[in-house]
C-alpha cells in the first residue's frame, strides 16, 4: 500500500514546530545568535516537514527532522545563549518535540518507503 501524500500528523507537526520556532524571536527576548539560530533551524525544520509531506516515502526527511532537532536542543549551549531562558527553552521544548514526532513517523515513512519500491 503507497501512503498518500499530506495525510500523516508527524510531519504536519514538524511544519508547526518549525513555524512557531522560526517565528519565536518575535515574541522571546533573544541575542543575534538565537534569533538566527532559531529561524534558520525553525525554517530547516518547516522545510524538511514539507519535504515529508510531499514525499510520505521518504525516509531520509525524518532522520534529517531527527538532526535537526538534537542540534536545536543543543543550540543554546553551543551558539552561547543558554542565559537566556525564552530562547532557550523554546530550543530545548521545540528540539526534543522534533525529535519525537521524527522518531514517530519512521515506522510509517518506512512502511510507504517499502510500499513505493514494491509498486515499481
């Protein structure tokens, strides 16, 4: 069975959590280094939830949300704003969500994985 496209929940909430961490400088106080690190890995985030949508075969895009998320829940420590605490913990809440919804729709990008090569 092929998966359809634009039908599974973990990868609409990549895309949210990518959003709300993209535009999250808006409304946290933040330094140069978070608000870039939070667009650019907000933005990477949305984007590769996009790219899972329109490709529920695609295997590649949950282990890239998986990184994705672990190096935005390391960000605050790594590009050096671990003091101040919106931004931080909007890196720490939004990385281990990613991670999660990433671990969760492995099984199913798998299954559509394996489903798509046995229809060729």
């Amino acid at each position: 069975m092929v998966e359809r496209s634009w039908q599974r929940w973990q990868d609409w909430a990549a895309l949210v959590i990518g959003v709300l961490t993209a535009l999250s400088p808006l409304v946290t106080t933040t330094d140069a280094a978070a608000a870039w690190t939070l667009v650019v890995l907000g933005v990477l985030i949305a984007a590769t939830g996009l790219w899972s949508l329109g490709s529920p075969g695609s295997v590649a895009s949950e282990y890239v949300h998986g990184v994705l998320g672990v190096l935005l829940f390391i960000a605050p420590w790594v590009m050096g704003y671990s003091d101040l605490s919106g931004a931080s913990w909007t890196s720490w809440v939004a990385g281990v969500l990613t991670v999660i919804v990433a671990a969760a729709a492995l099984p199913a990008a798998n299954a559509a994985h394996r489903g798509a090569i046995a229809a060729h």
